[in-house]
C-alpha cells in the first residue's frame, strides 16, 4: 500500500486538475470521459516528475515527515500534470472540429 500511495494522490489530482481546466477553459471543452482520462494520465506523469524532483515517498513511510514533501510533491504535480494534459487535449480536439 505503501508504493500505491503516491500513485493514487496522483491521478486523483490530476483528475481534479483536469476538471478545473475544463470548466475553465471553453476551448477545453470536450466530454467528461476524455477529461478524466487526461487528467488521471496528466496527474500520474506530472506527478511523478515533481514528485521525484522533491523527494519521491516510494519506498518510504508515508506518514513520515520526509515522505509528505513527497506526497505534496505528487499532489502538486498531479493538479499540474493533469491540468495542463487536458488543457492540451482539449485544444487539440477543439481545432480538429473546425
């Protein structure tokens, strides 16, 4: 359970993140599907990248204090990740309608 943790803050972030942007941003717009799985896809790749870049929890205790600036890595990246994945999409798919 340890090493799924960081995994899980992930890609529920980066599903938060993705739904900020899409209600957001109008050119984001697409359907709540897609918006999920950029957001879960975004979230679990950006925070990985920051979450390693601050001191990942894998392996670690999660409740010990060095882990939680993991954690709050993988949060923070997860909300980035997935923000700026479904902001793309979004962008992507709004172009290829015209």
């Amino acid at each position: 359970m340890e090493s799924a943790l960081p995994i899980i803050v992930q890609v529920i972030t980066g599903v938060v993140g993705g739904q900020a942007v899409g209600a957001a941003l109008k050119t984001a717009a697409m359907g709540q599907l897609p918006k999920l799985l950029s957001g879960g896809i975004g979230g679990l790749a950006g925070g990985t990248i920051l979450g390693s870049l601050l001191g990942g929890a894998t392996g670690a205790d999660p409740t010990s204090s060095g882990a939680m600036g993991g954690l709050l890595g993988d949060a923070v990246g997860g909300v980035g990740g997935g923000a700026a994945l479904t902001g793309v999409l979004g962008i992507v798919l709004n172009a290829l309608k015209k």
